[in-house]
C-alpha cells in the first residue's frame, strides 16, 4: 500500500509538472523553442560566453577544436547567433573553430541606448570583439545586415580578414522594394507578409505562437528601427568599395530572395572581381539556415582551397 501511495504521488506530480509546462509553452512558446535550442547546442559541444567589448556586454557562442583556424560568424538584422546554428557544423566538421556573437542590441547581448546601431559601429563592435579573443585574422562571413557589416570590416579593416564570405546580403545602394516596416510586425497579418518575403513556402503559424511572436517584436522594435533609419540614410553603402577587396570572396544567394533579390548579389559578384557567386535554388533569404544542406559542402570547399 505505501509503495502505490509513492507511486501514485509520483503520477500526480508528473502530470502537475505536464501542465505547468503546457501552460508555460502556451504562454511563452518562443521563449521555450530557445531554451530548448540552447540546450541543443550545449549538448553539440557549442559554448556560451559573455565578454565586455568596447564598453559593453557581448554575448557569444564558439564551437570546434580550440587549434582550429576562426570562422566568425555575423548574424542578420533582428537575428542571434544561434541563427548559424545548422551551418556551423560544416565548419566544425572540417576542423575549424567557430565564433557567433550577437551583436549590440540582439540575442544575449546588452542592448544600450546610447548606441547608434549603425553598419559601422557594429562592425567595430565585431573588429573589438577580435581583439578581445584574441583573432588577428580570421575567416568572415556575414549574412543579410551581418553581410553589410562583414564587407565594411573587409574593406576597412582588410588585414584582419583571410577570406570573406556574404549570404544574402545587403550593402549596395539599392532601395528595398517592399515595405521595410514588416520587420517590425504588429500584427498576425504583418507577421505573415514577413514570413513569405524571408522564405518561399512560409509554414502556418498558430495564433497563440504568432502573438509571442509579436510580442517580442515590439520589445525589440526600437533597436531594429534605429538599424533600418542608419541603412536606409544610405551613407554606408559599399558600392563605391568593394572593387577595392583583394582577399577571395564566396557569394551565397537564395534563388528566391525577396528581401536581398538575387540581383544585388549579381551586382555584388561584378563589383568584385575575384569573387564566385553561389545560387541556391529553392531557397529564399533565410538560406544558411534553411538550406545549410546544400550550402555547408560549398562553403567549406570555398575555404579549403
């Protein structure tokens, strides 16, 4: 009798934890997709670090053997570092070690007031960062916004880069066709019209994760505005420096990229002369993360060689 008493009370507490736990994914399901992603990579051997950088507190993940030569990776706008979470590996795989750090204003990052979030103050921000871990030069590879900071290092700071890598990027002068406020939705409607610009087949997003969804947008929104108002002022286009790059350079594209349409990766490829362009078919301005498959092989041959 005692022991079916334990055991019963064990069921109970079980189910308790079950509905507690229901009930905080209910409420907060974004929050719990990135604790369990956190979890996930921890368990893959990525570790999670803070370091102070130029006066403030950056957070970042670094993964593979500690010998192997640094990959650093610049996440987009909006984005984490975790967004390279399935391209990484094809890096750590080939032996080499990888840093993502979020940058000022995103992820597990401080995010100031007092900071301009800027194309050039956060690519100081990443060249302080290298300092900071000690990379005197690595191997840079940004995607989207983070494609735009990565060029404006390369071409001001071209010591400290080995080799360049842009996904889907942005940095040419070239003014978005689609209503840039998307990237700050405040509404389900919103929310979807972002979602089939950044990929071609958008899954359908329940209401109660679309509202945690949003919520979060509008914590942000401020950092992501001050971003686009500094990007859309145009001064810190690359257009005029990137026939400077000497280093070789990798251009990854989406075939179906709505937010950086494949041509301004075109006119990137021409701008540069030493550079190869990748396109990849079926996928859209989310593809390092969505199609690491087909883009990881690519990317480590573009190193290897």
């Amino acid at each position: 009798m005692k022991l079916f008493r334990v055991f019963l009370r064990f069921v109970f507490a079980m189910l308790a934890l079950a509905v507690i736990g229901g009930v905080v994914f209910w409420l907060r399901p974004v929050e719990c997709a990135r604790q369990t992603l956190y979890f996930r990579l921890s368990m893959d051997g990525f570790a999670s670090r803070d370091l102070t950088v130029a006066g403030y507190r950056v957070h970042y993940d670094a993964v593979g053997p500690e010998g192997g030569a640094p990959v650093v990776l610049v996440h987009g706008l909006g984005g984490h570092a975790e967004d390279w979470a399935n391209l990484a590996p094809f890096f750590v795989r080939a032996g080499y070690r990888v840093f993502m750090p979020d940058l000022p204003g995103y992820g597990r990052s401080q995010q100031p007031a007092d900071f301009s979030y800027s194309v050039p103050d956060e690519a100081e921000v990443v060249i302080a960062f290298l300092d900071a871990t000690g990379l005197k030069r690595v191997d840079l590879a940004g995607w989207s916004m983070g494609g735009w900071i990565a060029q404006w290092i390369a071409c001001h700071h071209p010591e400290r880069v080995n080799r360049l890598m842009l996904f889907d990027s942005a940095g040419i002068n070239a003014k978005p066709e689609w209503n840039t406020n998307l990237f700050m939705p405040v509404n389900a409607a919103e929310l979807d019209q972002l979602d089939a610009l950044l990929m071609p087949h958008p899954p359908q997003v329940p209401g109660f994760i679309a509202n945690d969804i949003l919520r979060a947008s509008r914590k942000n929104a401020w950092v992501v505005r001050r971003a686009l108002n500094s990007m859309m002022a145009g001064v810190d286009t690359t257009d005029k420096l990137l026939p400077n790059l000497k280093m070789p350079v990798l251009i990854v594209w989406g075939a179906e990229d709505h937010i950086t349409p494949l041509r301004q990766g075109e006119t990137m490829h021409s701008l540069i002369p030493q550079s190869k362009l990748e396109v990849v078919s079926g996928c859209g301005h989310l593809a390092p993360g969505q199609c690491a498959d087909k883009i990881g092989p690519e990317v480590v041959e573009f190193l290897r060689n």
